[in-house]
C-alpha cells in the first residue's frame, strides 16, 4: 500500500499502488517520499473528513532484526509491513577496533589524549543505573525512531509491543506441585519461552557438546513414569540428550552413564559432560549457560516499553510465548519478522487480511558516517591526520537515494540506488537489486530522498504463503 498524506501534509491513510499510480499521473497526486512510498493528495483536505480510520502499530523486537506490522483498527486489514535490520554487532566490532588501539598507545605509552575517568579501570567507563551500552541502545532507537516517523504519515493511535519474553502472570506459582502445561496451549507456549530464557538458550544435560541445537522441552522424570507436565520437572535439552536419556529419570542415567563403556574417545567426551552436568543438576541444580544476552535484551525491552508510554500513553504490552501462539495456533503463519509482529498482542479470531501485496520494506541502520577526524591504519597509528570535517560534496551525501541516468560506457541505463561519494565528484550507487555501478558523474543525479541513516529497500515475503 501506499501512505497517503492530504494538502497539508497531514494523515489521510493508504491507497493501493495502482490507484497512487493513477492520480500521480492525472496530476492529482504528488511523491512525498520514496522510502517508505508516501504520497501528498493535493485536492484532499484530512479535515473535511470526521470518519478518518485509525491504525495500530505491532512491533517485534529482536536483537538482529525488528518486526512491525500497520493494521486498521476497523477493518482488521494489513496494511504495512517493516523490519528493520539492527547494526549492534557492527556497534561492537567498532568500539572494540577502537578500544584496542586506544590500548596498544598507553601501553606503547604514546596517548594522544588524557584517559577520562580516573578509576582503576581507564579503559571503562563507569556504568550507570539503566544506563545500555551503545550497541544495545542503538535497537531501541532504531525502534522508536522509526515508530515516531510513521506517526507523521500514518494516523497511529494504538500499539502492540513483545514486552517479555514469557508472562509471569501465568508463570508466577511455579512450585505448585501438579500445575499443567499442555504442549499446545497459551501457557505451553509460555512455558517454552520462560524455559528458554530460565535456562539460557543451553542443553542442560551437555551444555552444546553434542552439537545438537534444537532444543527441547524435557520432562525431567519421563511422563511415562508418571512425571507431570509441572514447571518443577520441567528442563531444556537438546534432542539427542533427550533422545538418549529416553525413558530414564536423571539419576538413572547418571548410573548407566558411569556404569557404561565407550570405545571412541569422542563419546567418552561427552558422556563426561553429561556425567559433570548430571551430577551438577542433581546435587544443587546449577543451570548451565551465559546469561549476559538475556539480561541485556530485558533491559532493552523495558527501555523501549518506557518510550513507547511516553509516545501513545498506553501500550498492549504481550510475551513472546502469546506472540509464537498466535501466530501458530490462530493467524497458522509461517515464521518470518514482519509476521511475528503481526502476531503480537491480541489476534482477531478470524485472522487478518493481507493488503500489502507481499511487500515489505526493509530498513537496513547503516549508521551516518564517522566522527573520527584521524584515520587509522590496522596497527592503531593515525595515518590521515584531518579527513575533510564535510559530509556533503556537489549536494550529494553518502547514503542519499538517487535516480542517475547514464548515457553511455559500460554502465548506460538508468539506476536507482543509495550513493557512496567521493570527494572528487565521481560517485558509486549500490542500485535495488545489489548491483554496484561505480564511478558515475555528478551532472546526471537526481535526488529522490536525502540521507537518514537507513538503506532502503522493498522485498518480496507475502503473508500466508
Ligand atoms: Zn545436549
């Protein structure tokens, strides 16, 4: 669909791409932005209407890619579809790059400046409360960022955020003796998730050394020996583990692992792993695992939910147990982002309709240029001392979308792509379809929309096939 914006630049709602198509060329219609399509109605007025529909946002958040999803809020239709793509690993690779060459100067004991805090720890900042570190904090931006320039162009009243990973309120009296998870239900769904997340992503009978990465809900005690379905004799492994340890309790398993012998030393390994693991989960139930990612992403979550309050005042807030239940047990989608989000919160019982004609636009952070005046080589030594403090050359910026038209030579044709420039005035553009075109002249650019921080780009991944 395409956004549709009246004469004063306020939210009417969507059209379909044809109809855009039709009053553009009737003259009746002008192009707001490329990215996502917007289009300014020049004889419409948003306040001659009193019956204007209203739309709720969904988002998913994830740590590589983000989910959202537009739906009306009268007609229970799909109408756009997003995902961003997230660059904290780059973030960290970054910062890490510039941390150790920081660290090879002090310790060949040629600073260039003065360490900032004057704590034990030079290389560390001290850390405050609530306080995310950069590549945690640029998801939440991304998200909220994005959420705040939809609602320019789209009348967004309501939204839906995965604030959890799974609800407590339906996990809080875990040590009820008998409480029932059934595989298949809400609160199994939600049992999977709290599983995941108690358990931190790990096989609690190898800790991965088997290689396996599907992970299973494991009965502790098997239910065929009349184990429950409870929390309490609930853990996580791996399928072989579970496979292997088959109709055994655990301390049975433990005895038939030191009573048998292994002729490969690869076996012998993990039957070792198993056997310490065992050993640790009967004696005071050590839960194996890193937490580190699971405590940054809570924190993440509730700092997004924080922003979002302040931007509608009030938000669904639901769990990512709800969010894979709907969507496999209600909505019967297969798994991809913008659906996921699509998912989250409450579910009309008969579904949604699909508007978007499979599109998706996906945002890709691809961050706005470097801060660094110095460029430094691989071994930390500063090689340019002062890069040209300008972004922008010939009215071009890197990052910006252009429209070139190439007359001749190898690249003749017409492109429309994200440029890259050169101080020299010849640019690169990375075209839609990943092509690169290289060394093109400024005189034959058009630009369609300035910079932001974002590639753009429209993908094909229909909903309910
Ligand atoms: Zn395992």
């Amino acid at each position: 669909m395409v956004i549709t914006l009246d004469k004063h630049k306020k939210p009417l709602g969507f059209t379909t791409e044809k109809r855009a198509r039709k009053l553009m060329e009737a003259k009746r219609a002008v192009i707001c932005r490329y990215f996502p399509t917007v289009i300014i109605l020049m004889d419409r007025d948003a306040r001659d209407y009193d019956d204007l529909p209203t739309y709720r946002i969904k988002i998913d958040p994830g740590s590589v890619h983000t989910g959202i999803a537009i739906v009306c809020n009268e007609t229970n239709r799909v109408m756009y579809s997003i995902r961003i793509e997230h660059r904290a690993e780059e973030i960290t690779k970054l910062l890490q790059a510039r941390n150790s060459s920081r660290r090879n100067r002090r310790n060949r004991e040629t600073p260039y400046r003065r360490s900032k805090w004057k704590n034990g720890n030079r290389n560390k900042r001290p850390s405050k409360e609530g306080c995310l570190p950069p590549s945690i904090k640029s998801i939440g931006d991304n998200i909220v960022n994005t959420v705040k320039k939809l609602r320019r162009f789209i009348n967004i009243t309501e939204c839906s955020f995965e604030a959890v990973r799974f609800d407590s309120r339906l996990m809080d009296d875990p040590d009820i003796e008998g409480k029932q998870y059934q595989q298949g239900t809400l609160s199994g769904y939600e049992l999977r998730e709290y599983l995941l997340e108690h358990f931190r992503h790990t096989c609690q009978y190898c800790g991965g050394a088997s290689g396996d990465n599907v992970l299973e809900w494991e009965h502790m005690i098997p239910k065929s020996r009349g184990g429950t379905d409870s929390v309490r004799n609930a853990s996580l492994s791996c399928s072989s583990c579970n496979r292997e340890k088959g109709a055994m309790t655990p301390g049975e398993w433990l005895g038939h692992l030191r009573n048998t012998g292994f002729s490969a030393s690869k076996d012998k390994q993990l039957a070792e792993t198993r056997i310490r693991h065992l050993e640790g989960i009967l004696l005071n139930s050590t839960v194996y695992g890193s937490s580190r990612y699971s405590a940054w992403t809570n924190s993440l979550r509730k700092s997004i939910e924080k922003d979002l309050f302040d931007i509608f005042g009030e938000v669904e807030c639901s769990s990512g147990g709800r969010t894979k239940y709907n969507r496999e047990k209600i909505l019967k989608l297969p798994k991809d982002h913008h659906i996921d989000a699509l998912a989250v919160g409450s579910v009309p019982e008969e579904g949604y309709t699909d508007c978007t004609n499979g599109y998706v636009l996906h945002m890709t952070a691809m961050g706005r240029g470097t801060r660094l005046r110095g460029l430094i080589n691989d071994c930390g030594m500063i090689h340019v001392k002062w890069t040209d403090r300008r972004k922008r050359f010939n009215g071009l910026q890197t990052g910006d979308i252009v429209r070139v038209r190439i007359p001749n030579g190898k690249y003749t044709g017409t492109y429309t792509g994200r440029v890259m420039i050169r101080k020299s005035g010849s640019h690169d553009i990375r075209t839609l379809d990943g092509e690169l075109v290289t060394g093109t002249k400024r005189s034959v650019y058009s630009v369609l929309q300035h910079a932001d921080g974002y590639g753009y780009n429209y993908y094909i991944g229909k909903i309910g096939v």
